[in-house]
C-alpha cells in the first residue's frame, strides 16, 4: 500500500515521527534538515508531474494523450550535509500523444496570414550513442496579432539540408513567405532562410548576438561594452553608433569590434517593421524558454531518449505553453505599415530576379543594325501588329548578315533555355 502513497507524503510522515521523537542532538537536526529538502524536491517535481498529465495525484478524468503516473526511481542531491536520496515520479507517455504530434506536423498552414516566423533549436539526444542533434521548432506571429506554433521535426545539426527540408515542408503544407524571419546565427539556419524565403528579411537574434559578444570581450569592460551595442542595434541612425562602437574598440579589441559588426544588417533589420513590434520580434526567447520546460519535463520522463520519446515530450511541452500565448497588437496603423512593407519586399524580389536576357538582345540588336543599314536606311527588322497598336518585332531576318555569321559560328544547336540559346532563338527564330 505504501507505494501507492506520493513520495513526499511518505517523507512527511518520516518528519513527523523524527519531530514527534525530539532533535536535541546534531545527528538529528541534520537529518531534519535533509528529510525538509527532500520533501521539498519530490513536491517539486510531483507538481510537475501533476502539470503534465493534468491532474493531481487523487483525481480522475485523464486527458486523452497526456500520458500517466508510472511509479517512482530515487535519486541522489549532493549537499553539505552529504547525500540526499528522493524520489522522482516517473510518467509514461502513450502513443495517443504521438498521433496527435503526426497530425500537427502535417496539418495545413495555408490559414496563418504570418508577419513575423521565429525558428530554434534545441540539442537532443535522438539516438542512442550518438551526439545530441538539434530539433527544430517554429513558431509565428500572424498579421492579426495572434501567436501560433506551426513545426517541431528533427533538424540533424542545423545544417543548410536539414534546415531546407524543414522549411520546405513547411511552404508545402501552405505557409507564405513571412515579412521577417527571426533566426540565430547558424550557417546553415541562414542559408536555408535566404533560399526558401526570398522575399523576407532576416533578423539575428540580439540575445544570441550579445552572448557572443560577452564571450569575446573583458569581463572588466563588458557592461560599457552591452550599452553601446544595445543603444546601436535599437537606434534610429544606426550606423553612426556603429562607426563609433567600431572606432572605440576596433583597435583594442578587434574580435569584439569584428563581431559587433559581422552580420549587422540582419541585427538591425527589426528597425524597419512597427515600434511597437520590435521588442518582441528581434530574438527568439519565448523558443528557449519553452525549451527550458521541454528539458525540466525530461527529469520525470523514464528512457526519454531516442527520436520518437523525445519528439512526444517536446510536442507535449510547447503546445500546451502556446496554449498560454498572448499575441501582440496589431492596430491600424501597423497594418498599413506592414503591407507597405509587404509591396515593397515583393517589389525588391521582383528586381533582383527580373532577367537581364532583353537588355542583352538588344544591344547585339543594335551592333548588326548598324553594320546591315546604310545612311538613311531603316534597320532590318520585321513589323507586326497587335490589338494596341504598331508594334516592332526585334528579331533579325535569316538573311541578315548577323544571322548568317552566327549560323556558321555555332555548328551545334543551343539549348533554347540556355542564355546563349535564349538570345539566339530571340534574334534568330528561323
């Protein structure tokens, strides 16, 4: 029966009886002291425990997936009194809990609207006798305000194939490009983002940024160090608060100075979106801190290792913390700005991808219209015409001079999807 009793019940009684006995001498205030940690501890994490099942100790009504009380194993806690052994419950997850993961990581996304997508992760031990790997997770803030979480998959270690497939999988099941992407500083992380979002901006982290700043710099000069960086990652002129960081401690302290300024565009890129948007949208803490209760729920999980277990207690964590999210405001006004911000990304993208094939054709256009026409003379071009109006067809005649060279120049046939190809068949269609 006494196995049936929580632990710290049965450390309670073990109190009760030592008091009821007397502490006069030091051996029994000390065991005094250690029986009030231990029962400190196991109510602790029977507290948790009861979190995650979503029930106490005593009470029914399960809820489906959440998983059940398995027993208890003992632990140790070294403290100056020596050794203290408690017991830390222990709860089997089901595979209901793994049905319902399959089903969000392959739900459809086509419904976020999302402004702002923030991406982590996180170092598990997938396999067994295998070092950590990262597990990804994803998370957004639509256009309306609202929070939502959107993946969680295995991203191996975060390099440019892993972090690919999981976006991919990710615009697959209907996510649109987002405005801003919120990232930290992984190679990989930000190769993947620059392929499979091209039209978003990219954001470094600023609490990964200034880690990797404290790690570079003199403990001494690190507090005059933090403002500097921190008054020119959230300026309104950033750029002169970086010259000046730089000219500060670009000859004292050079990898302070390189670091600072490595990747600052991306640092500074939250400065383009709403003010009161920018607190929340230049760093991914809301992921590390529901990684720190994914890794406290690992203590009362028994054999959590391996890809499937740790994907089931990770799931179990962060959707019911996002059930807990509190979105951010949105009023009109930042609706505006977002969706100028929004035309003028598509804008950029439109730019940067329009193909360069035209300006080309007609330059080359040019050079055989001068050498093939005499004074006065029009250049050899046919006319067509269309619903608007006259309109002048630029390719060459077969006959031209140009054609004729060309044709005896290339004595194979050029791919029509080639650059070389695509100008030739444009000016040479016969």
């Amino acid at each position: 029966m006494e196995s049936r009793i929580p632990a710290s019940e049965r450390t309670s009684q073990k109190l009760s009886e030592l008091l009821t006995e007397g502490v006069a001498d030091g051996d029994a205030r000390a065991e005094l002291l250690k029986l009030a940690v231990r029962k400190i501890v196991e109510e602790a994490l029977e507290a948790e425990v009861a979190e995650v099942v979503g029930r106490g100790y005593y009470e029914g009504g399960a809820t489906p997936g959440a998983g059940y009380r398995n027993g208890y194993r003992r632990s140790r806690l070294r403290t100056a009194e020596g050794a203290i052994e408690y017991g830390v419950p222990q709860v089997a997850v089901t595979e209901r809990l793994w049905q319902e993961y399959e089903a969000f990581a392959g739900r459809d996304l086509s419904e976020f609207a999302v402004a702002y997508l923030f991406v982590d992760g996180v170092a598990e031990r997938l396999h067994a006798g295998l070092p950590r790997e990262a597990v990804l997770c994803a998370w957004g803030i639509t256009e309306d305000g609202h929070k939502v979480l959107l993946h969680l998959a295995p991203g191996t270690k975060e390099d440019t194939a892993s972090c690919t497939a999981f976006f991919e999988d990710l615009k697959r099941r209907g996510l649109a490009d987002p405005l801003l992407v919120v990232i930290d500083g992984a190679p990989g992380l930000i190769r993947a983002v620059e392929t499979c979002f091209p039209r978003a901006l990219r954001q470094r982290c600023l609490v990964h940024r200034t880690r990797n700043l404290r790690s570079k710099a003199p403990e001494s000069q690190w507090p005059e160090i933090a403002i500097r960086a921190r008054a020119a990652y959230e300026a309104a002129s950033p750029a002169l608060l970086r010259d000046d960081f730089v000219q500060a401690y670009g000859r004292e302290l050079p990898a302070v100075a390189q670091c600072f300024t490595d990747d600052f565009d991306a640092c500074i890129a939250h400065l383009r979106f709403p003010l009161r948007h920018r607190k929340v949208i230049r760093t991914t803490n809301l992921l590390e801190r529901l990684f720190l209760e994914e890794r406290r729920r690992t203590k009362i999980i028994p054999h959590a290792f391996g890809e499937r277990p740790v994907l089931k207690l990770m799931y179990a964590a962060v959707i019911r913390a996002a059930d807990r999210w509190r979105g951010i405001t949105v009023g009109e006004f930042e609706q505006r700005q977002l969706k100028v911000i929004r035309e003028e990304l598509d804008r950029a993208h439109v730019e940067r991808v329009r193909p360069v094939v035209r300006p080309i054709a007609r330059q080359i256009i040019q050079q055989e219209s001068d050498l093939t026409r005499g004074p006065g003379r029009r250049p050899r071009s046919t006319v067509t015409k269309h619903a608007g109006g006259r309109h002048s067809d630029t390719r060459l005649h077969a006959d031209s001079p140009m054609c004729q060279s060309a044709k005896g120049l290339f004595s194979v046939r050029l791919p029509a999807r080639s650059l070389l190809g695509g100008i030739w068949h444009q000016l040479c269609p016969h």
